[in-house]
C-alpha cells in the first residue's frame, strides 16, 4: 500500500495541476482565435460555405447544391465565398476590439 501510495500521488501532483493548466491554456486560445471562412463538400452532395472559430459552432453563411450549371455555380461559390470573408473581417476586428 506505501508504495503504491508513493508511486501513485506524485502521479496524482502532476496531473491535477495539468489538467487545470490545460483548460485554461485551451479557454485563452479560443478567446483569441479568429474566425475564418471555409468550404466543405455535403455528403448528400452540394457544398457549404461557413464561419468556423475553434470552440465555437459554426455559422453557415451559404449552401450551394452541386446540381447548378457551371457558371452559376461558379458565380453562387465565389459571392458565397466573398460574403464569409467579409463575415469573417467583422467578427475578428469585434473580437480584437473588445481584447484591447
């Protein structure tokens, strides 16, 4: 028992205080994380183009079914794309807005 004891609390030292050191190392980096734009292929075809911040849901700004002619879809995918960006400038600069 005392040397399991003495093998397991040192153990036990280290990996409270990690733990904790660890959430507040991952609430920080999610605080100061920008948003940014991005586009993914839908399994039932289509894409998506969204806002995606770590630690945050991700906000949808346009879906795009794969089925349009070339040029719309074309067209559709870069305004879609355009948008977010945009989206995406605003949220940051409120973010490093309100960090100051």
């Amino acid at each position: 028992m005392a040397v399991l004891l003495r093998e397991v609390l040192p153990f036990i030292f280290l990996l409270v205080p990690g733990f904790f050191l660890f959430r507040v190392w991952r609430a920080r980096r999610s605080r100061i994380a920008d948003w940014r734009s991005e586009t993914h292929a839908l399994p039932e075809g289509g894409f998506v183009v969204e806002l995606r911040r770590p630690g945050e849901h991700a906000q949808i700004v346009a879906r795009i079914p794969a089925d349009l002619p070339h040029d719309e879809f074309a067209e559709r995918m870069a305004e879609a794309q355009s948008e977010a960006d945009a989206n995406a400038a605003v949220l940051n600069s409120r973010n490093r807005a309100r960090r100051r």
